[in-house]
C-alpha cells in the first residue's frame, strides 16, 4: 500500500521555520469536518501563520500537506517545536464513530513515512501533552500504534513455501494452502519469474505462497 501526500500550495503570511529538533508525532482530530483550505483560513484568522498541523488525513485516506514533514507548526502547545503534527478529518470524540478504513491505514503509512525520515518517534495523542479530548475518545489510538508496529513485509526465512508434486497444479494448492481453489491466481502472481505457464508445473519447483 502506498500513497501520495498531496501538497494543496497553500500561502503562508511569514516563511515557514524548519524544525532542528524532531522528537514525537502527536495525532489529533478536526472535531469536525474541514478541507485543508478551510483549516488554514480558520487558522490564520487565529493570528497563526496558517495551518498549524503538518498533515491532514481525509476519510478516504488523501494525506494533504499543511506545514509539511520538516516545520514547526503549531497544534500542540509547548511541543510544536519538537512534534510532528497530523490530525484527521472528523470528529472522534461526541458520538462513537469508526475511523474509514482507508484513513487509518493511510494514516498509518503517513506515520511509517515520517518515522522512515526521523526514526522510530513515540506516537502521542494529543491529550497525552495537553489537556484536551483531542483526539477523541472513540480515536483508534491503540490500533494506530500496533498497525504502526506489525512488520510491513514479514522475515524472509518464514516466507511459506509449497514444493509441487506430481499431479499438483495450481487451483489443487490454492485450495490446500488458501482455502479455495479459486484464488490460484494469487499464487500465480507470487511466482511469474519462476512459472510461465500455470498449466504447466515443474515437479520439485518451489512455489511462494501468498501470507495468511
Ligand atoms: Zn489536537
């Protein structure tokens, strides 16, 4: 899964001031819904020099830039010097409401991506530096932090494997290893380098299967 950070060029009154210091990610919630455009104009009329959070996460999983990965913004007071700041579009705090999935796991990779440039920053909510609900109570914090945890791609020595045998083919393992012969395609995919016809299998070949 990948995604693009859409950057909205949005003006800001003073030039932007780089971060020398990067120490935490902190998570918070619009407490409503508002384009990028609108939380920067909200935000200047704070007096701000625009948009205070770095990045913004839409429900359907679009990351738009506001001060950007390397600035100082302002969404956590006493911490915007050393905390990166993304907050997600809607409310998570009045009534329970589940987070798209397309946002969270957008917002996850958003936290792979800054951590891939800074190291592995400590998540924070927003209520863990301020006293404030932001994120929400119904912020799927905990799951934030172990989707950022679980290994992308897992360890190459457990990659499973299916040696063929005689009289295999590939619906035949499809259905052993996955459950339903119709998902051979999924096998096929894994292994084009080494099976160029998938009516065709090589006694003996090993065969990569997709992880469970
Ligand atoms: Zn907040």
């Amino acid at each position: 899964m990948t995604h693009r950070i859409q950057n909205p060029k949005l003006s800001f009154r003073e030039a932007k001031v780089r971060r020398t210091i990067t120490q935490g990610i902190v998570l918070h919630h619009i407490a409503g819904q508002m384009s990028v455009q609108q939380i920067h104009e909200l935000h200047r009329k704070n007096g701000w020099n625009g948009i205070g959070y770095n990045f913004v996460v839409d429900f359907d999983g679009t990351i738009r830039e506001g001060r950007g990965m390397n600035f100082i913004g302002a969404h956590t007071q006493a911490h915007n010097a050393r905390t990166v700041g993304i907050a997600v579009n809607g409310c998570y705090h009045t009534q329970r409401t589940y987070m798209p999935d397309a946002q969270f796991n957008a917002l996850v990779w958003l936290i792979r991506e800054i951590r891939a440039e800074y190291g592995n920053l400590p998540i924070h909510a927003h209520h863990d530096l301020a006293p404030t609900t932001c994120p929400g109570r119904y912020f799927p914090l905990e799951d934030v932090r172990k989707g950022v945890a679980r290994p992308l791609v897992p360890p190459k020595t457990t990659i499973p494997l299916h040696t063929v045998k005689e009289g295999d083919t590939l619906w035949s393992i499809a259905r052993t290893h996955l459950g339903r012969g119709a998902l051979w395609h999924d096998i096929f995919d894994l292994n084009r380098d080494i099976v160029d016809d998938p009516d065709v299998l090589v006694v003996g070949t090993a065969l990569q299967l997709p992880y469970s």
